[in-house]
C-alpha cells in the first residue's frame, strides 16, 4: 500500500488512541498491542491480483496488457470497488484506492468493504471490439476472486455500464446457473442495473456542498458564530451570498454536478466555468450547463473547443486552457476529473475557498495541508461523492431480491444514507480543530476498528 493511505490510517489510530472513550475496556500495554494490530490489518491489504491479459488486436498483433485486482478488507463485507481503465494505472495506486473504498464503505455504513481494479490502457485506442475482449480476459483472469458474496467491481475512470454488462455476461458464461445479478454494479437498467447510478456520484457530490451550507450552516449560524474556527469563519462568508462554482471535469460525476448546481433553487449559486481534457470555458454571467451537457452527450463527452461549436451548442462563453479553471477567482472549485490535480506547484494560486472533491484524491496531502491551514473548506471524496459506491449497494441489494426501486426511491434512500454522515461528521469538524477530511477518516477507522474487535480479530 502507498505511503499516504498507511499515513491516514496510522493519523486516525493515533488520534483514537488518545479518546478514552474509543474501546476503553483497552488500557495501557493492551492497548499499545490492540493499535499496533489495527494498523497492520488496516495498513496492508488482504490481497494484491496481478495479470497479463492476453488480447488479440483487430490488425493482427497481440498484445499482453497488465492488469489489478486488490482486494484491501472485508470485514464489513465483501469487497467492492470499481475498476478503472487508464494509461496511469499501477499498482499502488490500486491499492491505495481500494483501501480508501473501506474506509469510504466503513463511514457511510454500507456492508462492504474495500476494493478497487485496474487496467493500464488508454481506452480511446482501442475499438469496441477490442474492449469487449479486455473485459472478458478481466474477468476470466480474475474468475477466482470476483463473485456476488466475494467481491462486486463497478465502473470507474475508463469503464462505464457498457463494459460492466459484458463482465457480467462473461461471469455468467464461466458460472451457468450459479447467481449472477450481483457480481457487478453499476450495470445497464436491462441487465439488472439500478435507475440513478449513473447521475449518483454527481448528484451527491453537489449535495455535500448544499447540504452543508444550507442544510448545516445556515441552521447553526449561532452556534457557528461562537466557534473561533477558521472553518466556521470560511462558512458563514458564504451563507446567502451569491456563488459561482467551478467545476473541473465534465464526465459522468461533473456533468452531473453541474447540473445539480445550475438547477438548484436553495442557494445563490451559478456556474461560470467548466472544463475538460481539451478546454476550459467560461462566463461570469453563468453557464448555459444544460446546452453544454446536451452536446457533450452528442460529441463522445467532449465540451465544445472553437467558436463555431459553441454556436452550434447556443453557449456563450470564453474558451481558456484546460488548466486554467483551477485558479480562477471563483467562491467554489468542485474537483471532477482526475488525482494529484492541487499540488505544491499550484496551491498558492486556487483561489476558492471551499473545494468539493468528486474525482478520488485531486489534491495532494501538501496542498490539501496548505489549504486547511488557510481556512479553505475542502469536502473530501470520502464524504462527497460516496453517491455510487451506496447506489452500488443499492442495486447489489436489487439484483438478489429482484425487486427494483424507482429512481426516486433510489436517490430518497441514497440522500438519507448521506445525510446520516454529514449529521454526524459536520457538527464535530465545526467544533473541532481537525480538517474535515481527517474527522472523516477518523470516524472510519473507528467503525472499522471496532468491528474487527468485536469479532477478535486483534489475538
């Protein structure tokens, strides 16, 4: 597992160390023995799967691709995580993602635990045929891990329900008559796909942030204003004033933000800047976000890049570089794309002051440092867009008892899971002098910890 991941873990066993109330039936030499066990189980995962894929390409040449399955814990259930398709895939980076989905799984209460898979391509280079075949050999090279009560992939960078559908279909073909429904999330609706998956992450990625300043900080001003915090001093800047929002990333989770932003009716919010691989666009005055999203959908995902395409997309906006957008004078950044995008190079020029993180890790543990101690509000992955991976568990839940849920029903059940974490988590960053992204990890880790004692796990 990767430095940082190891680092979070044993920050959050060290601050649970010193609350006596955290397993108090532990003391002295016992308890020194009981951390040092949780961070060996919590540090390294159960499992690193490593394989070649072996592919025939369409011109005749074959090719021997690397591929990832770990598997971090299951203590809480079986693994669950997504796997994703992209040329800088390694694997450290699997596992450091894998273990993020147990601590994500472990906050947000939902019986499983971590997991996360890779696969190091470029998918633009290859055709459909050529990725229907990646799919399969996955699946065949991984057969022996995968399964609905050991461990449920899902979509991630790269994948999406098309390939989801053929790595069931492809569980199904090596397991005829076993169950099948549940072996992987984040399916079509005909293959057994729940209504909402898709817009979950974006959709709870934009509630994080409403949530918060509506829901939280508007309802606690008083209580905000006695705190000499420089969180809850940040906050209360941004009760009932106009917002404009940036989002960086316009796929699945940031088109959906997006559009959760310029439709919401509770704040003053408007969207003056999107941006992609290719561009950054912008306008003060606040983005035509549902002409954008119209023509994304018919352009294979992209913005418009010149002139005449915004014309056809009846957007008016300035086009500016990809990376531009980070260090616009904007209210809120809403990260959608892809990690490590803050770092040391460019953190003292972000102006925004409260950071939503939709895309897994977009800041760096130094940036992210710098930001908390300048006041910025960062909502992090583990909080934000945990929308997919409880989506996920609520088409898991579908597919074994073949009744399915409205779309409403999905997003009533997946914002009242999210609600219950941010009751939870809010109030103590705001009392609080840790940042909002280790109160989160703590909270994890103490759920986690606890169940692994409970069921003795540390003899």
């Amino acid at each position: 597992m990767g430095n940082s991941t190891e680092a979070i873990v044993q920050e959050s066993l060290d601050a649970l160390m010193e609350d006596q109330s955290f397993l108090p039936e532990l003391k002295d030499l016992d308890r020194k023995k009981a951390f040092s066990s949780l961070h060996s189980i919590l540090s390294t995962p159960d499992h690193v799967n490593k394989s070649f894929l072996r592919i025939s390409l369409e011109n005749g040449e074959v090719e021997r691709i690397p591929a990832f399955r770990v598997q971090h814990n299951k203590m809480l259930g079986p693994y669950k995580g997504g796997i994703r398709f992209h040329q800088t895939v390694s694997e450290e980076e699997v596992s450091n993602f894998a273990a993020l989905m147990t601590l994500k799984n472990a906050l947000h209460e939902v019986p499983f635990g971590g997991g996360k898979g890779g696969v190091i391509i470029n998918p633009r280079e290859y055709s459909a045929k050529e990725l229907n075949l990646i799919c399969k050999k996955y699946v065949q090279n991984f057969n022996e891990n995968l399964g609905p009560d050991k461990d449920i992939p899902a979509p991630d960078l790269g994948t999406g329900e098309r390939e989801m559908d053929w790595m069931m279909g492809e569980y199904k073909n090596i397991h005829p008559g076993l169950p099948y429904r549940g072996s992987f999330t984040g399916k079509s609706v005909i293959n057994g796909g729940s209504l909402g998956r898709r817009k979950a992450t974006g959709k709870g990625v934009y509630l994080s942030f409403r949530y918060m300043l509506n829901d939280f900080v508007k309802k606690q001003e008083k209580w905000l204003s006695e705190r000499d915090n420089r969180f809850a001093r940040t906050a209360l800047e941004h009760v009932d004033k106009p917002l404009s929002i940036a989002v960086q990333g316009f796929g699945n989770v940031g088109s959906v933000a997006a559009l959760e932003a310029y439709q919401c009716t509770y704040l003053k919010n408007k969207v003056v800047a999107v941006s992609d691989h290719n561009v950054t666009l912008y306008n003060s005055e606040g983005l035509d976000i549902p002409n954008l999203v119209e023509y994304a959908s018919n352009h294979e995902g992209d913005l418009p890049t010149n002139e005449e395409q915004l014309g056809k997309a009846e957007v008016k906006a300035i086009i500016r570089n990809r990376d531009d957008l980070l260090t616009m004078d904007t209210d809120v950044l809403i990260l959608a794309a892809l990690e490590s995008q803050i770092h040391q190079e460019n953190v003292k020029d972000v102006k925004a002051r409260i950071i939503v993180e939709g895309a897994n890790a977009p800041i760096t543990r130094e940036a992210d440092q710098y930001l908390s101690d300048n006041g910025v509000i960062i909502i992090p992955d583990i909080l934000a867009n945990a929308g997919g991976a409880i989506v996920s568990y609520l088409e898991w839940l579908q597919g074994r008892d073949t009744q399915f849920l409205s779309e409403e029903q999905v997003y009533e059940q997946m914002y009242d899971k999210m609600k219950h974490t941010y009751d939870t988590i809010f109030p103590e960053f705001y009392g609080d002098p840790f940042p909002l992204r280790q109160n989160c990890y703590i909270h994890a880790v103490m759920k986690i910890s606890t169940i692994i004692y409970r069921q003795g796990k540390l003899f």
